[in-house]
C-alpha cells in the first residue's frame, strides 16, 4: 500500500515544500562529500586509544558565507539545544554501548581517532594514514551536528532560515537503556519527551509545526519505532508532536568502520587475493534457520583455500575492526546478508576494502542508496545476487555462483567497486 503524506496541520503556515526538501537532500549530499573529499592531511603522531577520553563540543570552524552563491536553496538554523540533549551524552561515551566504549569513536568530530593510531594502522600504506578514521557507525548524529555547525550556508538569524536542524543525539540517548537489564520503556522515551516538550516551545517550531525541521538518527529506525511498552527500543519517531520529516538515518547511510577524508581507499584491484569469498558474522542460535549459520556452512564446505570466515561472537569484530577489513581485503567477495536491519554495517567494510558484495536481498542496496551505487539494471556491475530460497533449497552454492564468474569480470566489478 503507497503512503500518503498528510497535509499539513496549518496549511496557513506551510512553507514550500520542494524548497525544504531540496535543501534538506543538499545538506545530506554536502555531508558525503565532506567526508569523501576533504583534503589529504599528513600522517599524524600516532595517538593512544583511551577509553576514558571523553569527546566534547569544540568551538565551532567559522568559514560561513551566509551569501554564498551555492547557497540559492536556503539557509539552515542549527539549534542550540540544552547540554543534556548532545554534549552531556558525549560525556556518558564509557555507559553508552555494552560492550565496548564510545569514546575513541567520538573523538576528531565523530570521526574517531586516526587510523595511526589504531589497529588499522597495519593495514594501511603510511602516506594513507593521516586521511583515515576509525569510525563508529553510531557516531553519525555526532558528525552531522559538527559539520552543520561549519557549513557556509548555516545561518544563526532563525529568520532567514529556510531549514531548521535539531541535533539531538537520540540514539545515543535510546542507545544507552537498549541492553539495560532494569531499563523500562518510560527510561528508553524519557530525553526523547524532554526534548519534544522543550522544541514545541520554540517560535520557530510553533510557526510551521516542525515542517521546516529535521534531524539524524544515529541507529536504525527499528530502534525508534516502539508501538506497546513491552516493545524493542524508543517510540520517538511514533511519539505524537513529532512532524514526519525527512530524517537522515544510520540504515541509509555509511556507517563503515572507517572514514575517509581523501578519495584513494586501501583496497586494490591489482592486489593478488588468496580466496574467492569471505564472511564475517555471529550465528544467531536462537533464530530457528538463522541464514548467518547457513553462509558459515557454506563457508566451511567451500574450503579455506575458497572462503575465509571470521566469527564474529562477543563483539570480536566490534573490539578489533582491523580482522574484518583485513579478511575483506583478501578476497574477490564478501557475503552481505541481512542483519538487524536489510543493510549491515559490514557492507560498507566490505566495499571500502575493495571487495565486490554479494546481496541476498534487495533492500540491503538496491533500493536505499539510488544516488551513491548504480541500480536500475545496473546492480551488476558492482555486486553479484544470489536467491536466498534457491541457496535454502541446496539448488546452489555460493561457491558456484561465485566461481562461474570469469576472473576478466570480477576484476571490472572490482573496479566499479573502488571508482
């Protein structure tokens, strides 16, 4: 059934809706390009990973052009929230995940640490170090507040805004009672009220009801999507006073475990690589035909000459990120099923490392990132398509699927993968 947008609630205050959404879809394309193109910046000084570093908000770059020619689509208002709502949860990074810390992810922006710093260093040539960040993909709310606070068409007069940005870390502040044993549905909702009550009493939310506003989402939308109590994670985005705007979400956008500021990546098309596919995953036991179990096996039949597999229990991925892009790197494909969400966060691991993706259903890719990876009959040429019922079914393999295709096309497919 097709959705149908409401109208909205005060057709008297309603502001062009193109405009917003033009503008909205420029800041989300000027944050890709930031990260993809900002200048090469030498090796730093290797740096040490301190769990207890605590990222803050620092003052702001200031190379605003509120005149700017570019800026002919609008001018966007970044709101100055209460400390609580950003800033104090950045301070929490040690509490907010229950496995590892959030505070080295945090540093640089939201970028991290450098990759010198880390175990990725081993992985990358020397002259690449400076360029690259070890990521989180929890950090985006982080990252997007930050380079809105510098972009040249940020304007701090609300009045000639045509956009309004609201830099709530909400998934931070859901993210923290998610795996809580005692957390309740009242504590999972409770900053998200806070910072409801405290934006509908704003002028500038009154006067469009919120059209005009937006925000990014550090998780994926499952995480705020809680109809009953007894449910999984937050109801923010349900919650009544919250306009259904166009919200930038970590399920539609890069959460690698690295970041770039340069366009040349670690993974080579020339490089030889020792085996035709690799998986890294956890099986999920308590999931009756868990399909992560089923790529293992497959995995595990094809040979470790053919496949490279990396178990990915306890966090094991999560702790050292370097064993994922390290196995991704030496091989011609990397299986991509679905995670808590259709696209894993290791789908971007895998394309950053140069490797081709083989997809086993169409959400994860084909249809979220139409601006960023070719689609419409040209999935092929950067990834490879397998039927998960005809894998289920024992009609194929993953090894004969894969080996089928000449070395002359993985090689091009590659390519595409890297341009």
């Amino acid at each position: 059934m097709a959705l149908v947008r409401p109208e909205h609630p005060n057709p008297a205050a309603r502001r062009p809706r193109l405009a917003v959404l033009l503008l909205l879809a420029f800041f989300a394309l000027q944050l890709l390009v930031f990260l993809a193109f900002r200048a090469v910046r030498p090796p730093p000084a290797p740096v040490s990973v301190s769990t207890t570093a605590v990222p803050v908000l620092a003052s702001a770059p200031t190379r605003r052009d509120e005149n700017d020619s570019r800026c002919g689509g609008g001018l966007v208002y970044v709101y100055d929230l209460p400390k609580a709502f950003n800033e104090d949860l950045l301070g929490m990074c040690d509490a907010l995940a229950p496995m590892y810390s959030l505070c080295p992810y945090l540093a640089n922006d939201g970028l991290g640490f450098p990759a010198g710093g880390t175990n990725l260093s081993s992985l990358l040539p020397r002259q690449l170090l400076g360029s690259w960040y070890a990521s989180d993909q929890f950090a985006l709310e982080h990252i997007v507040h930050r380079r809105l606070l510098s972009h040249r068409c940020r304007t701090t007069d609300p009045g000639r805004a045509a956009a309004f940005f609201v830099p709530f870390y909400a998934g931070l502040a859901v993210g923290r009672h998610l795996w809580a044993a005692n957390a309740t549905a009242s504590d999972r909702d409770r900053d998200c009220v806070a910072l409801l009550s405290w934006l509908h009493a704003q002028p500038w939310y009154q006067r469009s009801h919120g059209w005009d506003h937006f925000i990014a989402l550090g998780r994926i939308t499952w995480d705020f999507r809680r109809t009953t109590d007894a449910g999984w994670g937050g109801s923010f985005l349900t919650m009544p006073g919250w306009p259904t705007s166009p919200a930038s979400s970590s399920s539609a956008t890069p959460g690698t475990a690295w970041t770039s500021a340069s366009r040349t990546r670690p993974g080579s098309t020339r490089a030889p690589l020792p085996t035709l596919f690799a998986f890294a995953g956890a099986p999920r036991s308590a999931i009756k035909g868990d399909f992560r179990a089923l790529l293992l096996e497959e995995c595990q039949a094809a040979g470790a000459a053919a496949c490279g597999a990396l178990d990915c229990a306890e966090g094991r991925c999560i702790k050292n990120n370097a064993l994922v892009m390290e196995l991704f790197m030496g091989a011609r494909f990397c299986l991509q099923p679905r995670g808590d969400s259709f696209t894993r966060r290791s789908l971007f691991d895998c394309l950053v490392a140069g490797a081709v993706p083989v997809l086993f259903w169409r959400r994860s890719a084909y249809r979220q990132y139409g601006w960023y990876l070719p689609v419409d009959g040209r999935e092929g040429e950067w990834s490879v398509f397998i039927d998960r019922d005809q894998l289920r079914a024992g009609n194929l393999t993953v090894r004969g699927v894969l080996a089928a295709i000449p070395e002359s096309r993985a090689r091009l497919m590659r390519k595409r993968v890297v341009k």
